[in-house]
C-alpha cells in the first residue's frame, strides 16, 4: 500500500535530529562569494544561484574523489577567524530554520589552518560561531542543540593531534571525534593509535566506513577501532542476502550500532543507484538502526526536509518511519542520556504526534 503524501511544509516543521553533516559542506552560495571576495579566491562563478548549481552538478559524478574535490572553494573561506564564525553561526542558523532540534557538526580543523590559525584557534572560532548561531536560534523560537565532532584527515597524519583537540575541547562543545576524506586505500586501522586514546579518554568517536570500501572497512572499524557509530555503512547491505543477515550485519543489528546514512550523498558518490532502491529502507525493515543526514548541503543540494521528502516520495516512507530515524539519531547523539531523554520525550515525539 502506498504511504498518503506528506506535504513539504509538514516535513519542513517536523522535528528533526542530523548526526552526519560537514560544516564546510554546508556554506551558503552567497556566503562563498561574499567571503571569496574579500580573500581574493577565484569561483567557478560568482552568482550565488549559479554556483549551487555548479556544486550540484560537480558532486553528482559517481566519483568519491570528485565528489571531496568540491571542497576546495569552501575551505578557502574558511581560514580565518571571522569567516569560521560567520559560517558556523549561519550554519546553525540554516538548520533551525529547516526544523533541525538536534544536529553534530563535523570538520577537520586541520584544513582550516592555512590562514595562520593555529589548531586549537580553529576549534575556538568554530565554537563561538555555534554558540551564537544556538542563541539567536533560540531567541527566535527554534532552539537547535549542536555538539560537534572534529575530524582527523585518513590520508593524512595529523589524526592523533586532531584527537589530542577533542579530548581538550570535551567540555567546551565538542562531543566526539571521527576520521574522514577518502576511504578506498586509507584504513581506519592506520590510525589506531588516535582510536586508543580517545577510548582511554572516554572520548566517543565514529568512523567513515563502508561507503567507498566494503564490508573489511566496516568490521577494522567496529573491531579493530572500536567505533560507537558508523558514517555511511551502506556496504553493510553486502552481508545481508535474501534478508539473512551475516555475522558482521548481525553484530551491527543486534548492538544497535547506528548507521549516519545520506540518501542524496550516497547516489552522487556512487554508493547507492537510486533514493527508491537505497540502503536505508531495508535496513530500516530489517530493524537496524538507521539514521537520516545530509552529509553536505551545499555541496549535495540538500536539506533535511528534502532528504525526508525523497524517501516519502520515492521509497513510500510514512511519517512514523521519518519519527523512527529521528529517535534512531537522538539515542545515539554523543551527548549525554538525559540531554537525549529530553529531546526525544519533549520535543521529537510531541512533534511528530501533531502530524500523525
């Protein structure tokens, strides 16, 4: 039977909680122009409509590599101090306005250092663009609560001191740790050294796995690493035949390892054909725990009102199974138990209660 059509201002005011989205994957266009002008960095173009456009069409290649490349526009406005607080404030911003209550923002501070900020002046300017983005979010009625979660680069060697910045920032906002960048050659295992002492700490962290690499990628980073939460892990569907879930599946499954799916990402990289045929309905039916996220914004020309609208539209997603996914995100959001108690009893379920 089909699902009854959700209308998209009904989806837009349904609560909604993201665990996987990069803050430099989201920038507004106009943004990039107006901060690109001021540190003289050359655009595709410098009309805000037609570079949404550009970055739409650039990451719907099929190439996970392309895919990343997009990247390297909205980082050269990202250098500075007062372009951090600027994009991390309208971030928050952004995702109040798309019904967002609760999100984890991630970025590798890393690659934020070309400017002249030293690693820990990043994390510092990003943190008091969140908080002011969270106050006038507040002030105007749509409260978002936003951890973040810094990223340390696979390919890279920097990871260890990535996760020296979460472990200082624990109390100052900074809710967890992940790697990301390409996956294909990069194992997670090479960074275990990072992995151990986050664990030490009490750190929680999640990986990017099982999305450009298979099921191997998933398991060094579940058992090897010991990941709380996996981003992506559409792969996972590799282990599952005829609806038989195979002993890596069934781990996932049966521990509640929450699964940071990006319906619109996964299709522009490759990962997955089509939102109709997509991973995360079957997985959801199969009783994992799926979460919805956006990934990129800008860069997939996304929102989550639009992520949620694709899968009512084309996969026959009903309303309880988008309330599913938001409860899915919040008992699995690094933040601490009653923050996530509150959200889910407070907020998400009355929410979604006024829309059944």
């Amino acid at each position: 039977m089909t699902a009854p059509r959700i209308d998209t201002e009904t989806l837009r005011r349904l609560p909604k909680a993201v665990l996987h989205d990069h803050l430099d994957g989201g920038l507004r266009p106009a943004t990039v122009v107006e901060l690109a002008d001021a540190v003289g960095h050359t655009l595709p173009t410098t009309d805000p409509d037609a570079l949404a456009a550009w970055y739409f069409e650039a990451a719907n290649s099929g190439d996970l590599v392309r895919y990343i490349a997009t990247f390297e526009h909205t980082l050269a406005v990202m250098q500075s101090r007062e372009g951090l607080l600027r994009t991390a404030e309208e971030y928050v911003l952004d995702l109040a306005a798309d019904g967002v209550v609760y999100a984890e923002v991630r970025y590798a501070p890393e690659l934020m250092v070309n400017g002249g900020l030293a690693l820990p002046e990043v994390v510092e300017s990003v943190q008091e663009g969140l908080a002011a983005g969270m106050a006038k979010a507040a002030a105007a009625g749509t409260p978002v609560r936003v951890g973040t979660l810094l990223c340390g680069m696979r390919m890279f060697d920097r990871t260890k001191e990535t996760a020296d910045l979460a472990v200082a920032f624990r109390h100052a906002g900074v809710v967890g740790f992940d790697i990301a960048g390409a996956e294909d050659g990069f194992p997670p295992a090479d960074h275990l050294a990072a992995f151990e002492h986050l664990r030490r700490e009490n750190v929680p962290f999640t990986i990017h796995a099982g999305e450009a690499h298979g099921l191997p990628s998933i398991h060094q980073a579940l058992q090897v690493c010991g990941a709380q939460r996996i981003g992506h892990g559409v792969r996972i569907t590799d282990d599952i035949v005829d609806g038989k879930l195979g002993r890596l599946a069934g781990w996932v499954r049966d521990r509640r390892i929450a699964l940071e799916m990006c319906p619109t990402s996964n299709l522009q990289t490759g990962a997955a054909t089509s939102i109709a045929e997509h991973p995360i309905t079957e997985l959801k039916d199969l009783g994992f725990r799926v979460t919805l996220n956006t990934d990129n914004r800008l860069v997939s020309g996304t929102t989550m009102t639009r992520e949620m609208s694709l899968l009512v539209q084309e996969a026959g997603w009903s309303v309880e199974d988008l309330r599913t996914v938001t409860v899915n995100a919040l008992k699995s959001a690094f933040v601490p138990f009653d923050e996530r108690r509150a959200l889910i009893e407070d907020v998400v379920l009355p929410g979604y209660a006024s829309a059944l």
